[in-house]
C-alpha cells in the first residue's frame, strides 16, 4: 500500500514543474474564451458601426451593378472598377476585421500569456497514432469535451429558439414593411440575437474556464517520490556536491599554502598542530595565513622550513590559534599578549641572524588564557 500511495500523483505541480510543462507548449487553454471575445467584439461592433458598415455595402453595391458602356469593352477599365470596389469593400470591413484580430490575440492572456515553445512545434509521430487518438476520444477528457459540446449546442439553440419565439411579432410585421424599415428593424433583431447569444457563451467561459484550470494543475500533478526526486535534483546530487567542496578544500589549502612563505614565524603542537602568522604593515592585528593538523600541519612545517620562515613550539597557544581562529583573520585580542611574545621571539632571532651576538632564547610556558584552550587534545 505504501508503493501505491508513492506511485499516486496527489501533490500539487512544483513551480519547476510548471515552468517545463511551460517550455513543452503545455498551458491552459480554453477555446471558449476566444470564441466569447469574437462574437462579443463582433456584436459590438455590429452594434456601434453596423449602420455605417451597412450603408457602406449597400453603396458598394449599387455601384456593382451599374452597368456602364464602358466597363464592357475596356477589360482594364473593368479591372479598375472592380480593384476600386474591392478596396472600398476592405476599408468598409476593416475596424470589424481589426478588431476580431485583436480578440483572437488578447484571448491567451485571459489564462496567463502568449507562450511560444520550440518543444511543441516538434513533429511527433505518436499523434498518428490511431490507437492513441481512439484512447484520447474514449478518455475522460473526450467525455467532458462531448458533454460540454453537447450542453453549449443546447444551451446556444435553446437562448436561438427563445429570441425567435420572444420576437416573433417583429420577425412576422418585416414582411408588411418598406425595404428601408424592414431591413432597419432586421438589423435591431439580428443585433439583440447576436447579444443575447453571447450572453450564452458567457455562461459557458463560466464554467468551462475553472475546469480547463483544474484538469491543467491535475495533469501535471505529482507523486511524493516525484517531489522527492526533484528536490534531490535542485538540491544537487550529494556525490556531486561532496566531490565540489572536496575540490573547494582543495583549491582553499593550495592558497593558503601558498601564503606559507610569507608568514612571520609557525606556531606548532609541535606535531598535531601548526599555525602560520603574519604581522605586516597596515594590519590591525597578527593574521593566521594558514593552519592544520597531522598531515597538513606536517606539510606546513616543511613548506616554512623549505622557506626559512621561524618555528616555535608552544602547544597551548597553537592549539588556542587552530580552534578559534580562521584562515586569513585576525587573532582575538585575548591572544595578543601571547603572541606578542612570539613575535618579540621572531624579531630578536631575525636580529641575530643579520647582527650576530648572542643567540636569542625562545619563549617558554607562553601563558594563554586557560578558557581559550581546547580541552581532550595532546600534542
């Protein structure tokens, strides 16, 4: 039950998720919306314009079939006539056709945006498939589209059928009516239908909207195990991590042994532990340029011998330097007077070698607060 429980695609679509449906061309789309936003900029504008664009045809017309002498000997007198009357016709029609252009665009914003992916211009011959196109009809989803089909064929005849029967003294007086006021009073008729089935169509962007986003987010929804993997994936595989900060460490050890030379004097355990300082001019404080234990601290030791940088011993006050302070900081004020003493050791020896005299004694039992020094290591 446990397995089945993973396999069960319950959690919600991650954002990452979303983002790839995205990229593959997969968003919630409703062909409702679009048709709602063409027949309402269509009966608006039958509606604001339509007596203009009316008058217009009927102009068009009319000069249509005016038959001159001319036109039917001249073929490019003809041909002139009818490029005039075409274009008359496209700029009589064109707020209608600009308009519809608009709504047919504007409508993918009303789920979200224009979405252009390369991923779904791919050529996939599974959708070739019969089978799969016999699945897709018998599926849930082809089920809902049927009965949504079949409820807005209705509900569209049904509004129809109602304006019709509502209006049917108007419709029977049109044929007892001059031209000009039988075709004036069609245009309010055919105006207040086109309105009131848009209305419909509003009914049916209602409901078909809310459902063509929750089939969206359901589809892409997940199973724990797919939450799981894709955690593990944004997170980083851990080998691939581990290997990273192994390399981190590595690249950070080769700087700071390369700072190795340029230190003051090392501090060590005189085994365990080692401790690069450096006190240069500008500094506030003695800095620690490198530090380590065992194998690394050994490697310390070789570098600053190889380099001729000073060496002493004093285990409290490596063991002080190695557990409190990091690479390229400054020692805490509590250790100055402890290292001030190394330091004063550094300089009298770096005397002695440039002057002679008497060879300077190092340091013994540096004192070093006894709260700054790491109890359970020996060295």
């Amino acid at each position: 039950m446990a397995e089945e429980s993973d396999l069960e695609k319950t959690e919600p679509a991650s954002s990452r998720r979303l983002e790839q449906a995205r990229e593959e061309g997969q968003i919630p789309r409703s062909r409702e919306i679009g048709a709602f936003l063409i027949l309402f900029v269509s009966a608006s504008a039958f509606w604001s314009v339509g007596p203009w664009m009316a008058q217009r045809a009927m102009s068009i017309v009319r000069r249509g079939l005016i038959l001159d002498e001319s036109l039917t000997r001249d073929p490019q007198v003809m041909m002139l006539h009818f490029a005039e009357l075409t274009y008359d016709a496209l700029l009589s029609f064109a707020p209608l056709l600009f308009a519809l252009v608009v709504a047919a665009l504007s409508a993918p914003f009303f789920l979200g945006s224009w979405n252009f992916s390369v991923k779904a211009l791919t050529p996939d011959l599974g959708r070739l498939d019969p089978l799969k196109g016999l699945s897709r009809l018998i599926s849930w989803s082809g089920v809902a589209e049927l009965v949504k089909a079949v409820a807005k064929a209705t509900l569209v005849g049904g509004v129809a059928a109602w304006v019709m029967w509502s209006e049917r003294n108007d419709i029977y007086a049109l044929f007892g009516q001059s031209i000009e006021v039988g075709l004036a009073n069609a245009g309010h008729l055919v105006n207040y239908s086109f309105l009131m089935i848009v209305l419909a169509t509003l009914v049916i962007v209602a409901i078909d909207v809310p459902f063509q986003l929750w089939q969206y987010h359901d589809k892409l929804k997940m199973s724990k195990d797919e939450v799981k993997q894709e955690g593990k994936e944004m997170e980083g595989n851990p080998q691939i991590k581990g290997r990273i900060r192994q390399l981190q460490r590595q690249a950070a050890r080769g700087r700071m042994m390369g700072a190795v030379p340029t230190a003051d004097v090392i501090v060590t355990n005189p085994t365990h532990f080692a401790v690069a300082l450096a006190y240069k001019s500008g500094m506030g404080a003695p800095k620690v340029l490198a530090k380590g234990m065992g194998e690394i601290a050994l490697k310390i030791r070789e570098i600053g011998a190889n380099n001729g940088v000073p060496m002493l011993e004093a285990p409290p006050l490596a063991r002080a330097l190695y557990r409190h302070v990091e690479i390229d900081q400054e020692i805490p004020s509590a250790l100055y007077a402890a290292v001030a003493e190394v330091l004063a050791y550094v300089y009298q020896l770096s005397n002695w070698r440039q002057v002679g005299g008497n060879f300077p004694m190092p340091p013994r039992e540096i004192a070093v607060p006894a709260d700054w020094v790491p109890e359970g290591v020996n060295g």
